[in-house]
C-alpha cells in the first residue's frame, strides 16, 4: 500500500520514537503540538523536582505496593507526572528492585492518531527514566511492556533499577552499621525492622552478610559520596495548597477537584485487584531470579580491579 506518485515515506521500525504519518493533516499538527507541549512541561519541572535521599530512602525500603503508594515521593511522582500530561500513572506490581507502572487511558497514546498494533509511549517511558535517573540519582533502564495503542487494557511501563546505585541510597548509616557487624542506637523493633528490608535485599541472609552484602561494603568502602540535605520538591507545592485551601477562590475550587480524584482511586484500585495481584506474582518470581544480583556481583569484581 504507498501513496501513487509519492516517495515511499522511510521508517524506522528499529527502535526510535514511532513517525507521527497518516492521519489528517490537522489531526497530526494536534498531536504533534500536544507532544511539543509535553516536552516543554518536562523540561521545566523536572530540574525543579530532585529528591533529597532520605525521602527516596523510604521509597526504596517499603516493599509492599500498598507501603509504596503511601510514601511521598510516590505520591508526588503521581501528581507530578499528571500535571506535565503523562495521565494518571499507579504503580501496579513490585518485586524488590523493580517497579510496574500503569497508565489508564493513556494521553501519550493519542499523540499518534494513525498508529496501532505497536508500543507508542516514547514520551512516558522517558520521562519515567529521567524522573528515576535526574531526580532521584537511581540507575535505571524503563521499557514499555503493554500498550493500550498494541491491544492491551492500559499501558504498563517496567522499571528496573541497578542495584548499586539502588543500594547507594537505600542504605542510610545505622544499616551501614549493621552491615558491618555493629548494632545501631535503635529500638528492637527499628533493628528487626532494618534487618527485614536488608533481608528482602539480599544483603543479610538469616542474620548474616549474604556474599552481596559482603561486596557491596568493600565496594561502599571505596567510595565516598555526601549526602546533600535539601527540602523536598513537595514541600513547597504543600506550602502552596495550603494556602490555596484557605482561599476561595480557584484554589478552592481546585482542592475540591483534587479530594474527588483522590476518593475515585480506592474504587478503581479494587477493581484492578486480580490485575495486580497476577503482575506482581509474575514478577516476584522474576526477582527470585539472582541474575541481576550475579550481574551486581561481576561489575563490583570489575570495579575492585
Ligand atoms: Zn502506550
């Protein structure tokens, strides 16, 4: 099928962002317009939203969906990845290390009016690679696995996160400490607690330094990265609709919307049960695979040599 008397359009099915062809002309300008716009929102928020550690520290350490969901640093990366027209994203299955992503009714789908049968989300896996890498410093890869313009009921988006750098900001000083064999001033229940999340990170192995632990602290030993203190990005925009609330005016107006959204999600999150239930099983039993720890394991030899 080509267009008589035209030069054949070329393409790149080979990775790159899908050619926005086909369509009306209109249609396309539209859509072209709403990416430029995308693009835009992400270049201004995105330098304006890094994260200090110790928020994504309990990012990193809860490990249940619902845990992670109640974590600030999640809830900002919602509403920030909403505001810029990335839709409405939720995490939707967890194994440790890696994170599932979804996106109903997916905006960035309609940027691509004539496209189907393919994954077209570019701009979403992006942008979650560089909210992951630019504003929390994690080493990441992100890939779109479903996609609502390839048949599928949403768009999923998985994100891996290498666990050197995963484990550089998890570990505060009191887990450094109980790597090293020396207990931290903690209650009981902080330790067990500690002990807990290391375990489920493979750098204690019943109570012991697991051979990953083990690697990790000569590799940590060698490496000296401050930590840098600043306000979260959140702090302000809490500042900010506080003070909005307090008006009524569009603010006002606003928070009412927000409360509505917000008292929407429970309902929607039953009814996606099964969903994630059979996602996160899926990839728990991906996670018990320690190729990625043996990987891990590698590139720290390579690093001590
Ligand atoms: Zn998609």
């Amino acid at each position: 099928m080509s267009d008589p008397g035209l030069p054949p359009f070329m393409n790149d099915s080979a990775g790159g962002p899908p050619p926005m062809s086909g369509g009306s002309f209109a249609q396309s300008m539209g859509a072209f317009g709403a990416l430029l716009k995308l693009q835009q929102n992400i270049s201004e928020r995105f330098p304006k939203s890094k994260v200090p550690w110790n928020e994504t520290r309990k990012f990193l350490k809860a490990n249940t969906i619902e845990a992670i969901r109640s974590t600030a640093l999640y809830k900002f990366n919602v509403k920030l990845f909403g505001e810029i027209g990335l839709g409405n994203i939720q995490l939707i299955s967890y194994a440790p290390m890696h994170y599932i992503f979804a996106v109903p009714n997916n905006p960035v789908c309609n940027f691509y009016p004539a496209l189907n049968n393919q994954k077209v989300c570019a701009a979403t896996t992006d942008a979650l690679y560089r909210f992951f890498h630019e504003d929390l410093e994690l080493e990441c890869s992100v890939e779109e696995i479903e996609c609502i313009k390839s048949g599928n009921e949403v768009c999923k988006f998985k994100v891996d996160l290498q666990p050197i750098s995963a484990y550089q900001i998890m570990l505060d000083e009191y887990d450094r400490m109980i790597l090293s064999g020396i207990r931290p001033p903690v209650d009981d229940t902080e330790l067990k607690e500690r002990v807990r999340v290391l375990t489920v990170y493979k750098l204690l192995d019943k109570g012991q330094l697991s051979e990953i632990g083990s690697a990790y602290m000569q590799f940590a030993a060698s490496l000296q990265v401050e930590e840098k203190i600043f306000d979260p990005p959140w702090k302000i925009d809490d500042e900010l609709s506080s003070i909005a609330s307090n008006h009524n005016t569009f603010g006002g107006a606003f928070g009412e919307m927000a409360k509505k959204v917000q008292t929407s999600d429970p309902a929607n999150a039953q009814a996606n049960e099964p969903a994630i239930n059979e996602e996160t099983r899926k990839l728990q039993e991906e996670a018990k695979d320690t190729d990625s720890f043996a990987q891990l394991l590698a590139k720290m030899k390579n690093k001590k040599e």
